[in-house]
C-alpha cells in the first residue's frame, strides 16, 4: 500500500528556507534537522529562489562571508607556514 503524503503548512516551507538561507546550513543538514526528505527541502529552496521570495541581501551577505572566510583560511595556511620555518630556523640556531 502506498504511503500517504504528508502536508506542510506554508509557513513551515517558508521557515524551513530562511534556515537554509539564513545560517547557510546545507540542505541535507537542515532537512534531518526538521525531519522531512533533503529533495523535498531542496525544491523548496529552489523555488524559493526563483520566485525571488528569498531576500536578496542575505545571499549578498553570505557571499561576502564566504570570500572573507577563504581569505582567512589562505592567511591562517601562510602563517603555519612561516611559523613552521622560523621553528626550523630556531633549530638550526640553537645547535
């Protein structure tokens, strides 16, 4: 026998989209969170974003914190790097 579908309110939908785009979890993530299937959750992302009913600044934001974030992460590797030579350095000094 077939399963019967489940409903969801609109405002349920609608809250469920502001958490994905919102706190920038993934999809899947948010979907197990609230119990319901990652393609379900994921369409209503999607149409979200086409019908424009996401704002516009939160995916503005988010790109800006992403590009911060990598920027950080390239000058948190430089600095292991070069913290790595002068521990080398100090060595070497030492003997």
């Amino acid at each position: 026998m077939a399963e019967k579908r489940r409903k969801f309110e609109p405002e349920f939908r609608e809250g469920a989209v502001r958490i994905v785009t919102e706190t920038g979890k993934s999809v899947p993530e948010v979907a197990k969170d609230l119990g319901i299937n990652e393609t379900t959750l994921a369409s209503w992302v999607s149409r979200a974003r086409r019908t424009g009913s996401v704002p516009a600044g939160t995916s503005d934001e988010l790109e800006r914190l992403r590009r911060e974030n990598a920027q950080l992460k390239r000058d948190n590797k430089e600095l292991a790097m070069e913290r790595e030579v002068l521990k080398r350095c100090m060595v070497l000094w030492v003997k």
